[in-house]
C-alpha cells in the first residue's frame, strides 16, 4: 500500500443552513475558503446537510 500522506478531517456546526450561508459568506468565511490551496494538496467534497428533531 502507498503511503498517501495524512488525512484530517474537520466539522463545522450550525444551528441553521442560514447561519452557515452567512458565516461562509463574510470576509472571514471567504479568507478561509482561499486559503485552502495553501495546506490542503487534495480537498474532499463538502456536505451540508439539515436534521430536524420532531
């Protein structure tokens, strides 16, 4: 097997889908999401997805 390199994993949590709209859509959101490219060679798919207790 060939040694890939690490991978990590990261989560982020909101209490709304606006909320993470809003929170990727400010100035700071933005420079993270730029940033990516300076440590991250391969970058997996992002999923937002919304529960609901009932």
């Amino acid at each position: 097997m060939k040694h890939v390199g690490l991978i990590y994993k990261s989560e982020l949590w909101f209490d709304s889908i606006e909320n993470a709209q809003a929170a990727f859509a400010s100035e700071i959101g933005q420079q993270a999401y730029d940033d990516v490219p300076n440590f991250a060679e391969n970058v997996a798919v992002t999923y937002i997805t919304e529960t609901q207790k009932f």
